[in-house]
C-alpha cells in the first residue's frame, strides 16, 4: 500500500504552508524581508534545543533545565568577560557550562538511577540559583560589537541572521543521525521498549547519557545565540524556554510516551509557532489572544493524536465485529 | 517561494508607506505633527500601574491628534518585550513609548528601532545605555525621593521628635539610595528632629517587603524606642503594613512613606495615616509622550541641557539624558478618593 497518509508531522507541515501562504497575502508587513530575519532570530534559540530534546524525548526521558542551563551558559560567558578573558574563550567557557548541565542531568539519571522529570526539575532550579550566584544582581552588558552584531543582525548582503547558519548545519546533522544511523535507530528502540533495547545489546544507558550530553551542549549553544541577540548576561534571562522548547518538540509530532517523532516535524513545529505568533502580533491580536491560541495549539497538539487513536481503534473494533 | 512572499509584502510595505505619509500635517502650538503612529509600551499589559500610565499617555495623544496603540507582551521581560519592539518596527510606527522590562536586554532592538527611524522614549524605567534611546522620563531623582519622605513625616509630626525608617531588604538598592538621602537631609533642615538610633543607618528596619516581617519590625521600633515620633517606609509594603499594625495597636506614632493609594485609601481616609506619596504614572506617560512627539518633530534634541515642555509645565534634561517629573506625587485626604481607583 503506498497511499499518503497525513501524519501529524505532515500535517504541521501543511500547516505552515497555509499560514505562511494567508499572512503573506492577508497580513501586512508580514512577508516583509525584515519579518522574516525576525522570525528566525525570535526562534533560534528555542529550536537550537528542540533539536536535541527531540531524541530525548523520542527516547523516553526529558530535560526540564533546558532554560536555566541555558542561562547559566550565558552567565558564565559574563563573569568570565567581566572578569577579562577574551570575549572568544569565554564563549567557549559558556559551551563546556552547557555540556557540564546536560553531563550532571545524564550521571544522575543513567548511573544513579533517578527519574529525569525528578532530576531536572531539581536542576532547573539549582542552575538557575548559580546564575545568581555568579552574578548577583548585576547584569553583564557592553559587550563587544563585533560579536554581538552577531546576534542581532544579518547575514551581510542577505535577510538572514546569522542564527540562520546555526539551524541549517545542526538541524542537517540531527536530521541524518535521527532518522539514517544507526545510533538514530537505537534512540527509538529505547523509546519503544527500553528492556528489549537492553536485552538486543543497545548499551541503554550510554546512549542516554550522550543524549542528555547532547542537550545540555545544545542549550550551551542557545546560551551564546541569547547572549549575543540580547548583547548581556542577567540571571534571570529565558525564563520559561524550557516549556517553550517542550511544547514545540511535542507539537511537531513527538510523543511524550517515547518512540515516535520526526525531526523535520519539530522543525515545521517551531516554525509555525513563530509564524502564527507573528501573524497574530502583525495583525494586532493582544498579547492576551496570544496566549490563549498558543495554549489551545498545544492542547489540540495533545488531544489531537490521541482522539484520532480512538477514531481509529474504534473503526477497527467495528471492522472485526 | 519566499522571494514571492516578499515581494508582495514589499507592494504593502510601500502602500502603507504611501498612506502613512499622506495624512500628518502640523498642529500649530506644539510644532508636533499630527497623526503620528506612536506605540505605548509597559513592562506587561494587565498590570494596573501601567493601565494607569497609559491613560496618561492616551490623554497627550489626544491632545497632540496622534493614533497611540498600547502593546506589550504579558510577561515582563526583556525577550518578551523585543517580540513586540520587532512588531512596531515592521508596522512602520513612528514613536516607541517604552518601560523597560530590561534594561539589557531589549537594547540592540531599541537601536534596530532607532535605526528604523523611530523616535525612542523611555519612561517610567530607563535602558542601561542612553545611546539606545532619545531621552528618559523618569519619576523623581533619587534622593528626592528620599528627602520629600522627610518632609511628609515632618509636616506629619509637626517638625518634632525622632524618626526612625521600615525599609524593604537590607539589599534593595533603590531603598538603600533614598535612605542614603533622608539621612543628612533630617538633621540640617529639621533642627527639632533626630534619627531615634542617632544615625539614620542606625535608625532603619528591614521588613524585606513580607506584610508578616514588616509589621513585626514596626513592633519592635515602638518596644525599643517607646518615645519615636514617626515612622518612614519607602515600600508599599512596609508602609502598608505600619498602617495596619499603627490601627490596630492604636499607637500614636506617624506613618507616612511611599504607598499604593489603592492599598492606602482606608488608612488614609479614617486619619491612620495623614499622607503617602508615590510617583503618578499618569504624569509620566503624559510627559513622556510629548518628549517623544516633540523630539520627532525635531523640536526637542534630547540632549542635557535641553528642554520640553509637556501641557503647561517645562521639563529640563539633566545628566544621563533623563527627565525628571519633580517630587513624588502626594495623597492625603483630598485626593485619594480619585487615585484608589486608579492604581
């Protein structure tokens, strides 16, 4: 049988096109080249994580400190530049800050055998509690133009942010190693059945903890994208991301029971998140209606799937009778 | 595909330009033209202070015949905030009206909206660098607003006795400065008054804004100096909070500091307490918009030194690039009937 069936993921697809094709012809400023560089810049950081928290997802854990990782990536580069390291070491202190988190996340769950959502609503807080350990309540800022430039403006002679370069090579690399190795294929299989991935030989544990690796660097990632977009450190930057990153993985199709997604269905997801919210914000909604329909997106993104499981078990139960 | 998309978007661009520009002409005592796209921004919507600071804003554009929108984000922060800063670039306003969530964070798109030919005003709360903005409206300078709080308590205690303060954490910066400034101030212009500890550093209590904290630190100004005179709390909360425990321990010491009139009016309108000040949000947006419109038009530079004028007051800009309204806002008896239901 090699009939299209509309997949959740496809169907976020589609719905980027439509919203994309109605705000471009319905909504003022909305295609604009500047709307565009904004979108992406508004997103980055946001999809930079969804990348990995996607396999972790897909593999049956989750990662809650995304943000305050994040932020303590991006506070770690402050102190160190206040303190005179070169602004180029200390964005590579900042990345090491992000892998640490994820290094902390994966040895408490792989080795001392906690639960994530546990683990990570701990770190959420304790890494957000460093941030103001390290910097009080003084924000770092004047950083150098040339990097924050970086942040904030195009790619030279394109509507493009830099950010754009980010997305295009991780998105590629967390694409190709998802769906087409096999590193890829065992992601699933422990989302699928963590015991038999185990007893098939796939070293369950290693594997996790790479994954949470993984999205502890990616957050670190985010770090330096956020600090260079904003040109400061504060302690208490990105506040909340982590369910903005959560909500974009389990929209684009991912399920929050493990095994199931597709990357490009993440990266449609955030993409129509940004979207619809520019669409509404061009079209003058409040920041009150933004809420409400990015909320009822999310829920139609959890009850959606779920119902037409139903439909579909219940077809089935008739079809046998 | 995209190309398309932009290509289409730029024939609106220009439409909108086109209509835009066809409609502003001058209105005659101001020099401000008229018609001007200005955006009213808080911290958060949904925040009383700000719908209060918006109804100012709302009564100079009128004046000024310019279409003001109030827009933000519901969450006061500083990425929140640029989400819609990008909005009032691409929808080509003239005038950006901001309180900063950050005063970081939103500054390379303040400069993006500058750049875009935007006339940038903050007001109520400042950006850390000037460059982003073209002046600042701001409530008081700082240690006026330490100072006037001693002259309410003097007119409060009749310019006698010792004075004693219920501040907020002993960290808060903001109330640390205005202490800073009553402390001098008492003792050259008040000669019958004093600090009860004998400094004022010696004289403050911390009540870290927690109703439970502050009233028990009011109870212990009265158990270790039984003879104090008055008391001065620079936060909504402490202030707050002596005025109900003065209430009900019938003590008979004066009350007065920086209070909500919301929070304040029954206290104020039984005679706990005689009056509090804070700054009027009203008169900043109101001053704000007219910094904002005058300095589009050319008329106003922005630069220390230089002034506007707002209604029928004149406002100079002194170091940092800051405006500042005056005193502090009082309300007593008089008034605080009208401010409750405002903020």
């Amino acid at each position: 049988m090699n009939r299209f069936s509309l997949t959740w993921d496809k169907g976020i697809a589609l719905l980027l096109v439509a919203v994309t094709v109605l705000g471009s012809f319905g909504v003022p400023y909305f295609g604009s080249t500047d709307n565009i560089s904004f979108i992406l810049q508004d997103i980055g950081e946001i999809t930079l994580i969804a990348f990995a928290m996607s396999y972790l997802i897909i593999a049956g854990e989750i990662d809650l400190s995304v943000a305050s990782a994040l932020n303590l990536s991006s506070a770690t580069i402050g102190v160190l530049f206040k303190n005179g390291v070169p602004f180029g070491w200390a964005v590579v202190g900042g990345l090491l800050t992000g892998l640490a988190c994820g290094l902390i996340n994966g040895f408490l769950v792989t080795v001392v055998g906690l639960q994530s959502l546990a683990v990570t609503i701990g770190t959420l807080a304790l890494y957000r509690g460093l941030c103001f350990a390290l910097l009080g309540n003084n924000p770092v800022n004047q950083m150098p133009d040339d990097w924050t430039s970086l942040g904030y403006s195009n790619i030279e002679g394109t509507f493009f942010p830099y950010v754009t370069i980010l997305l295009v090579v991780f998105g590629a690399l967390f694409w190709v190693v998802l769906h087409y190795t096999q590193f890829g294929r065992r992601v699933f299989a422990i989302g699928i059945n963590p015991e038999a991935a185990k007893f098939s030989g796939i070293p369950v544990a290693r594997t996790k903890m790479v994954l949470f690796a993984l999205t502890g660097l990616m957050s670190g990632v985010a770090g330096v994208v956020y600090t260079l977009r904003f040109a400061s450190a504060s302690p208490d930057g990105a506040v909340g991301y982590e369910l903005a990153v959560i909500a974009a993985v389990l929209f684009g199709g991912v399920s929050i029971a493990g095994g199931v997604g597709t990357l490009w269905g993440v990266l449609a997801s955030v993409l129509v998140l940004g979207v619809v919210r520019s669409v509404l914000q061009l079209s003058d909604f409040s920041a009150n209606a933004l809420l409400i329909v990015s909320g009822a997106l999310l829920l139609i993104s959890v009850v959606f799937p779920r119902a037409s499981e139903m439909i579909r078990a219940g077809r089935k139960a008739k079809s046998s009778n | 595909m995209q190309k398309k998309f932009a290509r289409t978007a730029l024939a609106l661009v220009v439409v909108g330009g086109l209509l835009a520009t066809a409609t502003p002409s001058t209105a005659a005592s101001t020099g401000i033209k008229t018609g001007l796209k200005i955006a009213i921004m808080p911290k958060a919507v949904n925040i009383g202070y700000f719908t209060a600071w918006n109804q100012g804003a709302q009564k100079a554009c009128k004046e000024i015949k310019a279409k003001c929108t109030y827009v933000g984000p519901t969450e006061a922060t500083g990425p929140a905030q640029v989400q819609f800063i990008n909005k009032i670039i691409q929808q080509h306003y003239n005038v950006l009206v901001i309180s900063a969530a950050d005063q970081n964070a939103i500054v390379p798109s303040l400069k993006k909206a500058r750049a875009a030919g935007i006339t940038v005003v903050t007001s109520d709360a400042d950006v850390a660098d000037t460059s982003a903005r073209t002046v600042a409206v701001l409530p008081s300078a700082a240690n006026r607003i330490g100072t006037a709080e001693v002259d309410w308590i003097a007119k409060a205690t009749g310019g006698k006795g010792s004075i004693a303060v219920l501040s907020a954490a002993a960290t808060a910066a903001n109330q640390n400065t205005w202490i800073a400034a009553m402390g001098p101030y008492l003792t050259s212009k008040y000669p019958n008054m004093k600090w009860v500890g004998g400094t004022v550093d010696k004289s403050t209590f911390y009540g870290d804004d927690d109703a439970t904290k502050s009233t028990a630190q009011f109870d212990a100004i009265l158990a270790q100096y039984p003879d104090v005179a008055g008391i001065i709390s620079p936060t909504t909360v402490g202030v707050l909070a002596a005025a109900i425990e003065k209430k009900a321990k019938h003590a008979s010491v004066k009350v007065t500091g920086l209070g909500l009139p919301s929070d304040m009016a029954p206290y104020i309108e039984d005679g706990t307490v005689e009056q509090v000040g804070l700054w009027n949000p009203i008169d900043l947006g109101y001053v704000a918009v007219y910094a904002a419109g005058l300095a589009n038009a050319k008329k106003f530079t922005g630069k220390v030194g230089s002034s506007f004028k707002a209604g029928k007051k004149s406002f100079k800009v002194v170091k940092g690039g800051i405006a500042y309204l005056g005193d502090p806002y009082v309300f007593d008896k008089s008034n605080i009937a009208t401010f409750k239901k405002i903020y």
